[in-house]
C-alpha cells in the first residue's frame, strides 16, 4: 500500500467515525438520564446536562459539544470529502483543502479526548484523534508542497494573509491570558468540574505560534509559511465558525455569552472564510519560472 492510498484509506475511516460521534453526539439528546447538581473539588456548584452521550457534563459545555458535532456534520465531513476527491484528481488546492480540514478533525477529537466527560466514545475519540494526526503528518510533509511559494500567482496578497494570521494569532493569545493570568493562584470559573483547560492549552501551544510563525514565513516568501498559513485559515474558518455556532447554542440554554464573544468570533470567522477565499484563488497547478 502507497502512502495516497494510506492516506486515502485514513481519512475514509475519518469520516466514518466521525459521522458516528457526531451524528450520536447531537441526536442523543433526547436520552434523558438525569439533570442532577453537585459540588465540584473547587467548591463549584455544577449542574450536569443529564441527557444524551454528553449526560456527565456541564449545561454551559453540552451546547459547545453539540454545536461543534453539527458544524462537524454540515461543514467538516462534506469539506473533508469534497478535499479528498479533489486531492485525488491531482488538485494542489485540493491537496491545502486536504491538509487543513483533516487539521480541523485532529484539533476538535484532540480536544474531545481530553475534554468531555469520559462516556462510550472515549476509543472513538482517540481513533479520531490518532487517524487524524496521521493523516496531517503524511499531508503537511508531502512532496507536492515542495517550492510551494512557486504555484501562487504573483497577485497573492501575501502581506495582508501573513498579517491577519499574526493578528489572529494574538488574539488568540490576548483571549486566553486574559481569562487565565487573573486567576493565577485561583481556579478559573470557567473551569467548572473538569481538571484542566484544555481548549487554551491547544490554542496557546499550537494554534498562537503556528499562526505567528505562518505569517512570519509568508513575508520571508517562505514556503512553510504559505502552507502553515493555509492550515491557519482552514483552521480558522472551520473551528471559529462551530465556535460561534457555540455561542448560540449557549445562548439558547441560557448560557451566558460576552457581548466581545458575540462580536468577535464571527468576525473572525468571515475573515478566515475571506483569506482562505484568496489563497485557493490564487493557487496555481503549475510553478512559476520565477518567484515574485
């Protein structure tokens, strides 16, 4: 077996498993178990959900969990496919499409893994989470983006996608000091019942550098900063667009949401959906003769 046919084979099973989680993870909701409270080791006092797959966790996590199985389902599994046969049919765009859609299934099972409440899922999740890295790694390391500053038209708006993913970047980071630094010393209340803040340790380790250094390269017309940057925005459209799906799902439970959460995170979003717009546009099959 080659390493397209692997790699074909991985994301295969990435959609199954993932049409599983997430179709069971929104439509069980009608199972109720209990909604029952209790007194975290914090000395919180946490209502859990009670119903479904996600019944052992929080009120305020539950609509999280639910809004990002359907942002899975309707954005996520229908990208990663349209990606996977594009890929197949030689597409470089295709083949970016690829890289940063199977980034978003390992970014959201990593999460689940760690995040939600352990339930029947718990080896459907690490599946996810393990088939995913892979499948990143044999993407991002592929020949096919070698030079690939080469296949970008001369007209990239280069400065302008390396500046928004460092300023998305720092937002990223800005957000999450902000709710951690105050509390140094203290236990977040955002933390309720679980044992770490899980979200902020991906987003802070992986996600702020990733998008500095992207935007970094891309002014040193570097060719990782041209697929990091990629990565970034497919990222960027995917997860900040179930995010604030989050925020509404929240809302609708009665779940408070900051006005800045409100504002913020769709913007985001448009401007990755935007950024992602012109860096599939600009990419060219062929290379260039020379680098602009």
């Amino acid at each position: 077996m080659n390493k397209k046919t692997l790699n074909n084979v991985l994301v295969l099973v990435i959609i199954i498993f993932s049409l599983v989680a997430s179709i069971y993870g929104f439509f069980s909701d009608k199972i109720v178990f209990e909604n029952k409270t209790f007194e975290s080791i914090n000395g919180e006092i946490i209502t859990l959900y009670g119903k479904g797959l996600y019944f052992n966790d929080s009120v305020s996590m539950v609509p999280q969990a639910r809004a990002q199985d359907i942002v899975t389902l309707i954005i996520g599994i229908p990208l990663l496919i349209i990606s996977l046969i594009l890929s197949n049919k030689n597409s470089l765009r295709g083949k970016l499409l690829l890289t940063g859609t199977v980034g978003y299934f390992l970014y959201t099972y990593t999460s689940y893994s760690f995040l939600v409440t352990y339930n029947q899922f718990f080896l459907l999740y690490v599946s996810l989470m393990s088939l995913s890295f892979f499948s990143f790694v044999m993407n991002i390391t592929s020949e096919e983006f070698k030079d690939l500053q080469m296949h970008f038209s001369p007209k990239f708006p280069k400065k302008y996608i390396g500046i928004s993913s460092i300023l998305i970047g720092l937002f990223i980071c800005t957000l999450w000091l902000g709710l951690i630094i105050p509390t140094i010393g203290k236990i977040p209340p955002v933390l309720e019942h679980y044992t770490t803040l899980v979200i902020q340790a991906l987003d802070l380790g992986f996600i702020f550098p990733a998008a500095i250094i992207a935007g970094i390269l891309l002014f040193k017309n570097n060719s990782l900063g041209y697929l990091l940057s990629s990565v970034i925005m497919i990222k960027g459209a995917t997860l900040v667009t179930a995010v604030s799906m989050m925020a509404i799902f929240m809302i609708l439970s009665g779940v408070y949401v900051s006005t800045v959460e409100l504002i913020m995170f769709p913007l985001i979003a448009l401007i990755c959906i935007l950024n992602l717009f012109l860096i599939i546009r600009n990419v060219e099959q062929r290379k260039r003769q020379t680098v602009a």
